[in-house]
C-alpha cells in the first residue's frame, strides 16, 4: 500500500532520525454511507478516496530532535469526525451572526488537516464546502496570522499529493490556485492577501532545501512550482 512505501521511505532514510506516524484502517462502509447520505455536500464517492486509505492519519518526522520546520507534518482526523464537525476550528462563533463578507465566507469552512506541532494549530487546511454545490470542494491553506491562498487541491487529490511532497511542512503552498484568485476582483484579492509575499516565497525555499533529503525528482518537480509561483506573484 502507498502508505506503508511512505512509512518504509522514511525509516530508512539515513537523515531523519525521529519519525511517528498514526494510520488508520481505511473508513468503513457504514461510515461512507452515512456520509454520503446525510451530508448534502459529499455528493460524490471519490470524495472520500482519503479516507479509503486511511480514515485518519498522523505524520510528524523529523531530520533531528530539533528540528522544528525542517521536518513533515500531517493531522488529519476520520472522516465522520472531519464532515460532521461545525468547522470552529476555523473560525471563532461569537454568536453574533455578522453578515459581513469575512464572516460569512468563514462560515463555509471545515478542518481537514493541521500543522498543530510547527505552527501550534494557526496553519490549517480547510475544506471550503457549499451545501448548494456537489462539485469537488476547494481547499484552503489558512493562516490565522497571514496570507490565506485557496489550493489547485480538492478532496480526491489532497492524500495523493501529501505523500508525493513527503508532507513537508507548508508543501501545500506549492499548490497555490492562481487562477482561482485572478478570476475574482481587486478587493476579494485584498481581502485574503498580503502585498510582498516574501514570507510565503523564503517558508518555500524551505521546503525546497527540506525536498533535498528526498530523491531528485522530488527537489525538481518543487523547484518548477517554486518558479512558476515566483512569476505569477509578480502580477500582483
């Protein structure tokens, strides 16, 4: 199984000495089906091809003892835990039911993974859902203390590309949907983002200079993203 290669890649490899990963049995069918039936939005079964792999996974390895973000992280929870929750984690109810457009968009978001060791729980991917929309849903690196990009990721790729990347800490923003951002005007492009996005650009050379543990393929496939995203922040 995929899984069990990646878990095999990573003990051997002679540069990281503390890996710890949790994987689940794969989600049963009672569980699919009450997911397919009472969530209006998980209209579709390749939705859940996550969670066929492992209904709930953990990943945190590290180069040393030390290491903080040279390192990969992963913290997904089942799948009856991820859809049936208020999505809290991401944004903070104080009751007041604002309509402001912040709020409301927040509203639309649930949790599907976390970086609660390297950035204590402040960096998470959200899965942005629409109860009116069946089509696969977007996701969304969230920083509560910065920029928020929404993700080229969708439910039925996310596993795919986390084992890929080796779930290097902050891979996800390799995966930034530009085209997504240009397709909305000005002051939706301001609402979520900042003006420099040098931040995002040196956490990237990070997880270029981390890739290098890997093999080869995996610095140059980065290293391609790294550079179209270096373009494509300059047409803001």
């Amino acid at each position: 199984m995929i899984i069990d290669r990646f878990i095999q890649e990573l003990e051997l490899n002679k540069e990281i000495q503390n890996v710890s990963i949790e994987k689940n049995a794969p989600i049963n069918k009672i569980a699919e089906d009450i997911l397919l039936e009472d969530i209006s939005y998980l209209s579709q079964e390749f939705e859940l091809n996550f969670f066929k792999n492992s209904d709930g996974l953990k990943i945190d390895w590290k180069r040393n003892a030390e290491s903080i973000l040279d390192a990969g992280e992963c913290n997904v929870q089942g799948g009856l835990d991820v859809f049936f929750s208020s999505g809290k984690n991401i944004y903070w109810d104080d009751g007041d039911n604002s309509e402001n457009e912040y709020d409301k968009f927040c509203r639309r978001l649930i949790l599907l993974d976390k970086y609660e060791r390297a950035y204590d729980s402040t960096r998470n991917i959200a899965v942005e859902i629409n109860e009116q929309e069946s089509k696969s849903k977007k996701l969304w690196y969230w920083n509560d203390e910065g920029d928020k990009y929404p993700l080229k990721l969708d439910l039925s790729n996310y596993f795919s590309n986390l084992l890929k990347t080796k779930a290097i800490i902050n891979w996800q923003l390799f995966f930034i949907d530009f085209e997504f951002i240009y397709s909305k005007n000005n002051t939706y492009r301001n609402f979520f983002y900042g003006t420099t996005h040098m931040d995002t650009l040196e956490e990237m050379k990070l997880v270029l200079e981390v890739s290098k543990l890997f093999e080869k393929e995996l610095f140059l496939f980065l290293s391609n993203k790294y550079d179209q995203t270096v373009k494509e922040f300059k047409k803001f």
